[in-house]
C-alpha cells in the first residue's frame, strides 16, 4: 500500500473511504436526533405553556396556539423558544386577576371551546393594546410585548379559520 491510499495494483484502498463514510452516515444521524431533540424540547416549552392556561381546550386550539408561537417566536405566556420568559404576559395578569376574583379554576383562560378562546384571545389583546398605564419608553419589554401582541393576532388568526 503507497501512502496515497493507492494500492500496489493501482486500485483505490476502500478501507478508509468505507470508514470514512459510516463516520458521515454516523455523524448525520447525531446531528439529526440532535435537532429532533432540541425541536422536542421547543414544543415542550410551548406545550406546557398551553397546558397552563388552556387544561380543557380542543386539540384544534392547542394546535393554533402551536402554530402561532412557532411563526412568532414566543407563546401567550411570553415564553421564548427557549422557554425563558421575557416578561409578565397578559396571560399571566389575567391568571392572577382571575385568582384573585377567587374564580376557581382560574387557570383556565381560554377555555373548552374554540369560541371561548377567541373571546378570551380577543380580551387579552384588546388589554394589551389599552393599558391602564400608558408605556412611554420602547424598551426591551416593550418589544417583549409587541412580540406577545403579533402572537395574540396570529393564534386570532388561526382560531377564526377553525
């Protein structure tokens, strides 16, 4: 065998290139169930932030709210991609409100219809877009809260279709 990966013959040594190609093969799935998992963990964050402020909605709700975060970039919640929070959300206000109203099941926002939550959606944005407070500066949550807008408009969007 030369040192070229030419054998004596003048035939190609395809030990190497066959190692080399299950190292590629091998590398590829990695990065494939890599990405499936982060994926899984985006949904997650997504999921769970549906779950708690949705227990009894349709599975047609679960998946508008879905969609939409996944085009936005956040959920109702305010949660990032990543799962972090960037700010309270009105969905957080209105679960306290809720709570302090002593309503029962005050976690249930949206409720058990595609109906309710749009009705609810609706509120949450109308809330949003008319604070008690007037925000003066554009700061970082003030962006935070735009993007919780554009998701509150998307899953509208989505909800009225269904």
């Amino acid at each position: 065998m030369s040192v070229n990966g030419i054998g004596t013959a003048g035939y190609p040594v395809t030990g190497y290139e066959t190692k080399q190609t299950e190292n590629n093969v091998s590398e590829n799935q990695f990065m494939d169930t890599l990405i499936e998992k982060e994926d899984a963990v985006k949904n997650d964050h997504t999921e769970k932030a549906f779950r708690s402020v949705a227990p009894n909605a349709p599975e047609k709700v679960k998946t508008a709210w879905m969609e939409a975060a996944a085009e936005v970039g956040i959920d109702g919640m305010g949660r990032k991609k990543n799962g972090m929070m960037g700010h309270i959300s009105q969905m957080m206000v209105q679960r306290l409100t809720n709570q302090l109203k002593g309503k029962p099941n005050y976690n249930d926002i949206l409720g058990n219809s595609v109906q309710s939550a749009l009705q609810a959606t609706k509120k949450l944005l109308y809330d949003l877009e008319n604070p008690l407070e007037p925000i003066s500066q554009r700061s970082l949550q003030v962006q935070q809260i735009m993007k919780e807008k554009e998701f509150y408009q998307a899953f509208i969007d989505r909800l009225e279709k269904l």
